[in-house]
C-alpha cells in the first residue's frame, strides 16, 4: 500500500462520515460545518489525484462560496442555531437510501466498465478545460447563479419584517 493510496483511504473515510453526520445532525448550523468538511476532505481527494485545479475550484465554488450562502440563508432566515425538533428524525432512513444508492451505483459502475481497458487521455490544459466549461455548460452555469441569487433575495424577503407586511389603518 502506498502513501496516496493511505491518503485517498483516510480522506474517503473522512467525506463519508461527515456526509452521513450531515443529514443525520440536529444542528442546522453544525450540519453545514460537516458539509464544510466533507467538501474539503473531497477537495483532498482530488489534490491525491492530481488533479489540483478542479480541487482549487471544489474549494473556491462549493466551500467559499456555496456553504457560506447556505449558512447566510439560515443566519437571515432566523432559523434555531441550537438542536431542531424539526430536524429530529431518525437516522437509518438516510443511511438506508445513501447506501442503497452507493451500492448500485457501485453495480453501475463495475457492470459498465468490467471488460473495458479505459485508456488514460491526454492531459488538458487550462485553456481546453475553460472552453469546455464556459463553451458547453455555460446555460448550467448561469442557471445555478439564477437560483443561488433567487435563494438570497427569498432570504432576505422571509427575513424582514417589514417587507410586504399590511399598513395599519387602511387598504
């Protein structure tokens, strides 16, 4: 065993077990420090797999930008920082259905590829991977802005009272 294959082990233990403290927590707020966390430790995995600007991006875009939105969200929505009756459900529903999804996208996956010799491609450049993501995804990309956007402006609106509230005294 090697020292990456070590480090990819370690890392993947550590991004399935803060992804399973994430839907099983109480604490809204600590459910997005594990989400932090198991970004981060996938972010690892990349950097493992040598591929460091789509771990740089993994960090930038999901743990700088989106989890920062979703933790303002429930900063601005005054939802409970401590733990949520709402949110107490038992946790082998969740475990069942991740499971059950790992293990057939597991099937997938070694259905799919057992006889096949996946030739390792020719490595990209920077140039060819920003083509590639502002040439062809380009629509799903500003779609997901739209709806993060669309997000924060509901936030703020749920979050003021004032907004949209009826005068008093008249119509």
């Amino acid at each position: 065993m090697t020292v990456a294959d070590a480090l990819l082990l370690a890392l993947g233990a550590v991004a399935v077990g803060s992804g399973a403290l994430v839907v099983t927590s109480t604490h809204l707020v600590r459910a997005g420090l594990y989400l932090v966390v198991s970004l981060g430790a996938m972010a690892g995995l990349y950097l493992v797999l040598g591929a460091e600007l789509v771990a740089w991006v993994q960090v930038l875009v999901y743990v700088g930008a989106v989890v920062v939105l979703l933790l303002f969200a429930v900063m601005l929505t005054r939802a409970p920082i401590g733990p949520s009756a709402d949110l107490d459900r038992p946790a082998w529903p969740a475990l069942v259905v991740g499971g059950g999804v790992g293990l057939g996208l597991a099937a997938l996956f070694i259905d799919a590829f057992r006889w096949t010799i996946v030739a390792l491609p020719v490595p990209g450049t920077t140039e060819r991977m920003g083509a590639e993501i502002f040439g062809t995804w380009v629509l799903p990309f500003e779609v997901l802005s739209i709806l993060l956007l669309s997000a924060l402006v509901g936030a703020i609106v749920l979050s003021r009272p004032d907004i949209g509230a009826p005068k008093e005294g008249g119509a």
